[in-house]
C-alpha cells in the first residue's frame, strides 16, 4: 500500500477562555476546511497538568508547584503544506510558552 499524506489532524490544548481567538487564528490560517465547510474544528474540555521549573515563565501557576488546569482541547485538519503555518500560528496566539501541540497524519478514504 502507497500512502500519500496529504492532510494532517492538529490539536493543542489551551485554557477555555483563548480557545475562540485560537480557534479563529487557525482557521484563519487555513485550518479547519473539510468539502464546502471551513472553520470546523472540534473542542473537548479537558484537565491539563503541568510543573514548571525554575527557568519557566508560567501564564498560569507557579514555579515548582504540579498545577491542575480546567483546559481545551481543540482539534482542526489541515493540508500538509500548511500545516507548519497553521503551528506557528498557534505559538503566535497561545497564551502558553509553551503549548502542547500534537501533529497527527491522516490517511485519505480513497487510500484504504
């Protein structure tokens, strides 16, 4: 079987009160477009955690201590040849230092 990657899933969490702005950002940029549909995009409520360390700059939380944060997480598909575009808009948006995105290939129908 010859798979060719043509689009990708992208998901990021962030707290509940940015996932409009970054959801408007991504599609934007390009994300979201499945047929004649753009801005589709898929949001889960979610508990994050985190410990940032004496050299982090935390948006939430504190130095040293684990944090548990009431989060998003959103999730849009994207053509691979904008899907970095699509990533370092997300890193422009985030609120974040450093937002936990995860890249995920997607195999087309007409590829199984």
């Amino acid at each position: 079987m010859n798979i060719d990657i043509k689009r990708v899933k992208i998901s990021v969490t962030v707290p509940g009160e940015n996932v409009e702005e970054l959801r408007n950002a991504i599609c934007d940029e390009g994300a979201g477009i499945i047929g004649n549909y753009s801005y589709c995009t898929i949001s889960t409520k979610c508990i994050g955690t985190f410990k940032p360390n004496d050299s982090a700059n935390p948006y939430i939380g504190k130095n040293n201590v684990l944090e548990f944060v009431e989060e998003e997480k959103l999730e849009a598909v994207c053509d691979i040849h904008i899907a970095k575009k699509v990533i370092t808009k997300i890193r422009e948006v985030h609120p974040y230092e450093e937002p936990a995105i995860s890249v995920i290939p997607l195999i087309e129908e007409e590829d199984l």
